[in-house]
C-alpha cells in the first residue's frame, strides 16, 4: 500500500475479505490499510459529488466513520465496495437535507477547491477531457450525484449493478437516469466549449455574468447557443464522454488530508458500551485510543483516532492522449484492396516456456482474403464443467476446460446495456499448454455495417449506443475466437465497466475449419483467420497465466504468458 489508489487494483471486496476479517476482529494495521485503500475512492465519489465544496471533508471523514463503525455488521466481505459506496452516497444526500435556505446563500464563501478544477490539473486533462471535467460544474446537484458514480463505472470501477444499488433504484430505471444526466452533460459540454469560443455575440450575453455556473446562467447560454450558428457548431467531432473517461485515474487525495476516526467524538468508555453484544466495535475503539502508532507506507492511525494522509505530492500523471476525432469516430470499413498484416513477430519470454509468440494488434484481412489451412492436432475431447454450452454473463463466472481439443469462445458484447472500457476474461491455472488458433464467426468485432435498430453499427457499439473499449494493445477479438487446449486451464469472464457475455463450447477442427472458410458469399463479412502454425511457435491467449489467483481479474492485462 503505497497511499494512494492504483486503477484496477480494487476490483471488489474479494480481494480484501482477509484484511476485512480481520479489521473486524480488531487487528488495527488491517483496519489502517482498509480505510487507506478505499478512501481515495469514497474521496472521488465525494468531491465530484459536491464539486470541491467545503463540506466534502466532512462527508467522506463521516462517511469512512460509519464504515469503520459499522464494519462488524458486514456479513459478506465481497460486497465491501457496494456497501461502502452506498453509505457514501447516503451521506452526500443527508448533507443535501441538512442545508437550510441560509446555508445556500453562503455557499460562494464555504467553496473549497473546485473539484472540476482539481480534477483537470491533477490529472493534466486536455481537450475534449478537460471539457467534460468543466462541464460537471453546470450539472445540478442530482445528476453530480449520478455522475460520481457513473464516472467511475465507466473507468471500470464500479458495476452498474453498485451504481443502481447506492441511488436505491432498479438497473432499468440507473439506465434511464444515466441516459438523461448524460444529455445534460453534453449540453453542458457544449456551454463549455461555445464559453472558450470567440463569438461576439456570446460576449455581449455574459458581460453581466460573475463566472459562477449556476440553472439561470445556463438556461440563457443554452438558449444562446441554439440560435447562435458559431457558438453551435462543434468545430470537431464530439467523442461521447464514455470514450473520453475510459482509463482515467482517480483524483489523488490532497497531501496533508486528515481523517478523524474518533468515532464522532465519544470516549472509549462510551463507544465500548454501545457496542454491547458486538465485540468488534469495542476492540476498535480501544485500538484507536491506544497511544500506540500504527504505521503503513502512506497512512497512520495515532493516538484518539486521528488518521492522516502523509503521503508526499505525487508528481501529476502523464497526460492521457487525448482522442481524435479518427480515433474515436466510427470505425471504418477495411478497404477491398486492404491487404493482410504480416504474421506477428516473435517476442520472446523465458525460454522454458513453449509458445514464444504471443497475440499482436493486427488488422483486419481482406474480406475476401481465403484463410491458410488449419494444421491438425491430436484431438481426445474436452470436458468442461460447464457441459456443452457455458454461458457466461456475470463477472467471476468460469469454466474449467481439461483434454485435448478445440475450444470456441462466443463473444456478446452489449455496450445499449453499459458502454465503456472493458476488462478482458483471463485464462488461470493453466497445465499444460493452450493455443489460440483460429477467428471466425464472419466478422470482427469491429467490422461496420448499417446502423440497426438497436443502435449498433457495429459489434462494439455505435454513436447512438455508445461504444465498448479494449485496453490497450488488445487484440480485436472476432465473433468466435478458437483455442486449442492440452492440458487443464480455466477461463473467467471478468466483467467490470462494459457489458459482455461469453458463451463456451467444446468443439473440433472440422467445425473450425468450416467457420473460417464460411465467406462473405455465405451472407458474412469476411472468411476467418488461421493463427495456428502447428507448432509452439503458435499464438498463446493475451491474459494466460499459469497461477491461481483469488481474483482473475487482477491477471495483468497485457500480452504475456506468465508464471
């Protein structure tokens, strides 16, 4: 633990049910790294919530009380991020109440750092990105509540499923609610982008303005910007704010950010009696009033309660390139005259490893471009634990595959249900060796076609739907990928941002060989691609690791065999 909060790292309560159990048993290092580890994220929730205001200190101090308080009374460990998250949003929305008409008028003079503001330096945001962060700052108070979580499903830190859970509605109903703070931020992207313009006309309307955003301003610059041809014309193309959010990092926490977790003030002798018949609570109390010092790299719990973030300034992140308009736009249809990418090259790994070329970028072949012929391998049959066909539809669903044999992965992605980064499912455990040899199913994944009644215009999504994104340096997956397995390994769909599905089906090489040379005559796109070269010099899977980690998720996303 190093103070700060690494993206990807806190997938779900899974990975912390240890040092949950034993926080709940009174272990204070545990509690010290829990409360370390989640709150830059309850931070971020807070701050963009309330951008910036002066009480968000005070916000996420109670919310991670309560959590710490409370912690005894979580029965299940995996559901930690869900349950924490809802407290927080509790909270934000008790501090809504608790605001009185008074209050209100004194807002400009309790502003702390603009969250809007904190978000774009910290981050070094530009361009479109930097638009988006500024626009949150026209946004009504719902829908900065909506789009604290939103913000973080779409980077892969939350589910949809924790989104609607934390505002207490239904997934369908989140969808909706998303879908309209969505067509607000956009207009408020557009306020933002025609404020940096140079029309006169918009000079004149905001010469009276004191550059504070608030519902009558933005009324009057919208009403502007409808009727203003300079100020409505994008100038480029807008990339939808789903794309522009995917792999940002999580606002540090400010240097010097104390923490009371003096359990709101009462004594040790007090909080111990309350706690009568749950003995956890009383073991933490007498923890944190020891005058002992509990140390981690970046935190400490001292004496009375008091944790405080000591870690130093991090230097700002580098720059996230921001998207063009050609790489955000809709992909385009490879040429006819597109010939096919060479065979990727072999990067090495240990060499006591078979299988020394792993899955590189490539591009799409020619439509009509015949694939090589698919080399045979022994085939004894597979059995896996999901029988013939293993639907997986849920993060941490898996099968086991064990034999000798082909394999057909299925991919369902479904960015109308939830667009964004998606995180690839990995192979574990693996014994034995595992190829990936073949992509068929008429199409990549990324080939277009005429915008359908769902809103797709291709297998990742389209404009009106929004897109699904690979991390990067992913291979484009095709409709059906081909492995071939000897030996045992598992497959896990890791679920976490974009909607996705996997459906698993033992197969053979002559319902390979008959996929890859279904062409376009047939009503596909294009025939399929042989990756197989019969040897170990054949594609091993990106995402392959031969360990068993609790999490599959926390398999490095990049294209190495490991372990």
């Amino acid at each position: 633990m190093n103070g700060t909060y690494a993206k990807g790292a806190y997938v779900n309560g899974r990975q912390w049910r240890t040092t949950i159990a034993a926080a709940q048993a009174g272990d204070r290092r545990a509690l010290d790294e829990l409360v370390e580890g989640w709150l830059p994220l309850v931070y971020n929730i807070v701050g963009r919530a309330l951008n910036g205001h002066a009480d968000v200190d005070d916000v996420v101090q109670e919310t991670m009380l309560r959590a710490v308080d409370n912690l005894g009374s979580l029965r299940d460990p995996d559901s930690f991020r869900s349950w924490l998250v809802a407290i927080a949003m509790r909270q934000i929305r008790d501090r809504a109440r608790r605001r009185t008409s008074e209050s209100l008028a004194d807002d400009a003079a309790q502003e702390a750092t603009d969250f809007a503001e904190l978000t774009v330096l910290r981050l070094q945001l530009e361009g479109q990105r930097r638009e988006v962060a500024e626009a949150v700052r026209w946004l009504d108070d719902e829908d900065r509540q909506l789009l604290s979580l939103w913000w973080l499903e779409v980077a892969g830190e939350l589910t949809r499923r924790e989104l609607a859970a934390a505002v207490g509605i239904s997934r369908q109903h989140a969808a909706v609610r998303v879908q309209r703070m969505k067509a607000r931020l956009e207009a408020a992207r557009g306020i933002v982008r025609a404020l940096d313009s140079s029309c006169p006309e918009l000079r004149e309307v905001t010469a009276r303005w004191d550059r504070r955003p608030d519902s009558v301003w933005r009324k009057r610059l919208a009403r502007h910007i409808r009727g203003c041809r300079h100020c409505a014309a994008p100038g480029e193309a807008v990339v939808p704010a789903e794309r522009l959010l995917v792999g940002l990092a999580l606002v540090p926490i400010p240097v010097g950010f104390t923490l009371s977790l003096a359990l709101g003030g009462k004594t040790a002798v007090a909080a111990t009696t309350a706690a009568t018949g749950v003995g956890w609570s009383a073991k933490v109390v007498a923890a944190l009033t020891k005058p002992a010092v509990a140390m981690t790299a970046g935190a400490t719990i001292v004496a009375g309660g008091a944790y405080v973030v000591t870690q130093p300034d991090p230097a700002p992140p580098k720059a996230a390139a921001p998207p063009t308009a050609a790489s955000t736009s809709r992909p385009k249809a490879p040429s006819p005259t597109a010939k096919p990418s060479p065979s990727p090259s072999p990067s090495r790994t240990r060499t006591d490893l078979y299988g020394t070329i792993v899955d590189a970028l490539d591009t799409a072949p020619d439509p009509n471009a015949r694939p090589a012929d698919l080399p045979r391998r022994p085939e004894s049959g597979l059995t896996s634990t999901g029988g013939p066909k293993a639907v997986m539809q849920h993060r941490g669903d898996s099968v086991t595959l064990s034999g000798r044999g082909y394999v057909l992965v299925r991919w369902q992605i479904s960015p109308k249900s939830r667009p964004g980064a998606l995180v690839m499912p990995t192979w574990t455990g693996l014994k034995g060796k595992l190829f990936h040899v073949a992509s068929g199913g008429g199409r990549r994944m990324d080939d277009t076609f005429a915008e359908n009644a769902d809103g797709y215009t291709s297998g990742m999504g389209g404009p009106r739907v929004g897109y699904t994104v690979l991390p990067t340096g992913t291979q484009q997956m095709w409709q059906n990928e081909y492995f071939y397995v000897d030996g045992t390994v598992t497959l896990t769909q890791n679920e976490r941002g974009a909607d996705y599905g996997l459906i698993v089906f033992p197969s053979n090489r002559d319902a390979v060989t008959k996929d890859v040379t279904t062409g376009p005559a047939q009503g596909a796109i294009r025939y399929g691609l042989v990756r197989d070269t019969g040897k170990d010099t054949a594609p091993v899977p990106q995402y392959v690791t031969r360990s068993t980690p609790a999490d599959a998720s926390t398999v490095r996303q990049k294209s190495r065999l490991t372990g």
